[in-house]
C-alpha cells in the first residue's frame, strides 16, 4: 500500500525518500534490486550530464542535474548503510575532514597560498602524502599509482602524464610535443601504408592520442573540453549541411562526396 512521501526539507528528506526506495514493505522493486556496480554507470552518467549543463550554461538544468547526483551520492550511501559499511553522514564527514587537511592555509596554521596554482601544487603534495601514509608497511608504491583506472581515457592520460612531470619526466616547452605528434603520425601512416593488423594501427593511434594529449596540459588546455568543442562543432556545421539539402527538397544520402565538400564549405564561409 502506498505510502506519504517523507516530509521536511534538504538532505534529510533525500535521504528518508532513499529509505523508503530500498524499503523491504513498500519499497520499489527496482531500487531494491540494484548494488554498487549496478549503479555505478549511473552515477557516470549524471556526473557528464551535469558537466553539459555547465557547458551550455543552462543554470535550471544545472540545478536538476546536481540533483540527481546527489541522489547518486545517496543512494550509494544507504546501500552502504545497509551492509554495515558506512552510511551518508559517514561519507560527509570523510569529505569534510579531507577538505580541511587539504587546505592548511585556511583552516591551519600553514603558510598563506598566494595563487590558485600554487594551491594546486601543495594539494597534490598532501595527496601524495596521504598516499604515503596509506602504503606504509607495504612495497614502495609508484609515482603513477592511485590514477583510477575507469577514468575516461583522455582525462586518466593528462592525469598519468602530471604524475610523471612531477618527477621531472616532462617537455618544458610545446615545440617537441609538436614534434612528437608529427613523429606519430608518421609511424601510424607507416602502418596504415604498410597494410599493418588493426592491432598494430590501434597501437600508434594510441600514441598519437597520449601526445595530443600531452600538448594540451602542456598548453593548460582541458583536453576534454577542447574535444567536446570541437566535436559541437561538427554537429553544428553538419546539421547545417542538411538544412541547406532539405531546403532544396534533398537529403546527404547517395550526393557524392565533391558535393557533401561543397556543403561542407559553404556552411562554414556562413559561419564567418
């Protein structure tokens, strides 16, 4: 039978809402279903879509999405709670007690932070620290380890090349990552004229993706905001491509790629 919805406001509410969800009376079958890994996708998913509701500047949406991640947030947090692990509270103090270890300089007695990249340099040191601290009594750890792995590729590579720059493996300039992209490319058209296995082409088109990727946190670019841009730019030019064929009663399908060119072209010189 159903229930009234829990009353009062803010984070309390949320959480008696997941209560009831995961209830065994009364509670819904597919949210008493689902575990860690289940939801895990999930909460990928809404942690993207708020990302695109910062890069549209679209505040409503911003607002529903951040929502809906907290609700990830929640939810993972009751099931927690339910196998004895931790509960919500648990996960807000852990993060309220890591943010004031991680800034010192606010809530310390450390030294002033004259900058924001200044900040970034000493917080990484206390992250290296609190790495430290975790792996005493075991093997001595690597300058690459605690990357997570299921991090998307793009962003995991600019993050394993800050960890190697930090030992002084790095370019101090962007010229010969330029040449190392043109190196690469090289050797991926050597493979591809050469009729290399896909395993192989796979291999250096890799590589030219990690140099690519090491030229834009060279140039403190965000790699993947500079993908995204580019990629919205496409879709923009072609969606105009084929409101220029439908206007003339046509679609893309079957026009040969001289004419798709000159599509192409045209919405682009009316982009200027």
């Amino acid at each position: 039978m159903p229930v009234p919805p829990p009353s009062g406001k803010g984070i309390d509410r949320l959480i008696a809402i997941m209560a009831q969800l995961r209830s065994q009376e009364g509670g819904c079958p597919w949210d008493l279903e689902q575990n860690f890994a289940t939801i895990a996708p999930y909460t990928i998913e809404e942690a993207y879509e708020v990302a695109d509701a910062i890069e549209k500047h679209d505040m409503p949406s911003l607002k529903d999405e951040l929502g809906d991640l907290l609700f990830q947030v929640v939810f993972h947090g009751r099931m927690a709670e339910e196998a004895g692990l931790f509960g919500f509270s648990d996960i807000a103090d852990a993060s309220s007690e890591k943010m004031i270890r991680r800034h010192p300089h606010v809530f310390g007695n450390a030294t002033h932070v004259a900058s924001a990249s200044d900040q970034v340099v000493n917080w990484e040191a206390l992250k290296a620290a609190e790495r430290e601290a975790h792996g005493k009594g075991r093997e001595r750890t690597s300058a690459l380890d605690g990357v997570t792995a299921g991090l998307p590729a793009l962003t995991r590579a600019i993050k394993i090349q800050n960890r190697a720059a930090r030992v002084g493996f790095d370019w101090a300039e962007p010229a010969p990552i330029l040449d190392k992209i043109e190196e690469e490319i090289g050797e991926l058209r050597a493979e591809l004229d050469s009729g290399a296995s896909l395993d192989r082409v796979e291999d250096e088109l890799g590589d030219l993706f990690f140099a690519l990727a090491n030229l834009a946190r060279r140039l403190d670019l965000d790699a993947e905001a500079a993908l995204r841009r580019a990629t919205a730019k496409f879709e923009r030019r072609f969606r105009g491509m084929e409101a220029i064929a439908a206007a003339a009663g046509e679609t893309l399908d079957g026009q040969p790629l001289e004419a798709l060119d000159a599509l192409w072209d045209r919405v682009k010189a009316e982009e200027r």
